[in-house]
C-alpha cells in the first residue's frame, strides 16, 4: 500500500507508532496497465487492458479506463472514510481525472484532493483515509 504520510523522525518509536497506525487506516489504490495476459482470483486480464488494483487485489481490468475508474471507486466509495487523495501519473488525462471527482462527489460525501504527481506506470494512485 502506499503512505501518503511525511514524519519527521523526532523519536524513532513515536515516528513508527504513528505511522502504523496510519497506515493501518488508508486504503490504497491504483490503475495501471497490464503488461501480459494472466488471470487473478478470477479476474482475467489481457495485455494492454488497463487493471484497477484495490490494496494487493486485482478488482477490474478492461480496455476501457473509464470501466476500470468506476470499479476501483465504487470499491473506495462504500467505505466510512472521509478524505480521497488522487495522485496523477504521467499518462493521466485532465478530464478523466475531472470526472473521477465528480463520480466521487456525486456518489458520495468524500472530501477529494488531487495532486499531481507524475508517475509513470499508474495512471492514477489513490489513498482514502
């Protein structure tokens, strides 16, 4: 999963505590594309398909990013979390990711922060917490 936490290293048993225990609370996302065809947990996937990947599972893969985009939110959504970090990779669209925050304010009350990130291989990284 990913950390979108910086500490400052004022005591290295209170640096980690707290950052188990916020990592303990984020869920972590991503889509990117798949470079092989393979099948995970009954999820097939072909090369070139993009792949939403929700923790260390594999919840969607479609040649349509807009496909994969729904599923990975529609997993984040149904949470009681409140704050929706995106992270925008190299690759990102602006609109794709103006209709992420939309999906996201439309089908829930979950605060969204996009950065821009510039990633290459994940389109898109996200952390709800």
């Amino acid at each position: 999963p990913i950390s979108l936490f910086v500490f400052m290293d004022f005591g290295y048993k209170i640096v980690q505590a707290d950052n188990n225990a916020a990592k303990d609370n984020v869920i972590s996302a991503s889509i990117t594309y798949a470079i092989k065809d393979t099948t995970f947990d009954s999820v097939e996937v072909k090369q070139g398909d993009y792949i939403g990947i929700v923790n260390k599972d594999i919840v969607s893969s479609n040649k349509d990013i807009k496909d994969v985009i729904n599923t990975v939110l529609d997993n984040l959504i149904n949470n009681d979390k409140e704050l929706l970090t995106v992270i925008t990779g190299e690759d990102s669209k602006q609109d794709l990711t103006e209709y992420i925050e939309e999906y996201v304010n439309t089908n829930s009350s979950i605060e969204v922060t996009v950065i821009e990130g510039n990633q290459p291989v994940y389109s898109y990284l996200f952390g709800l917490e």
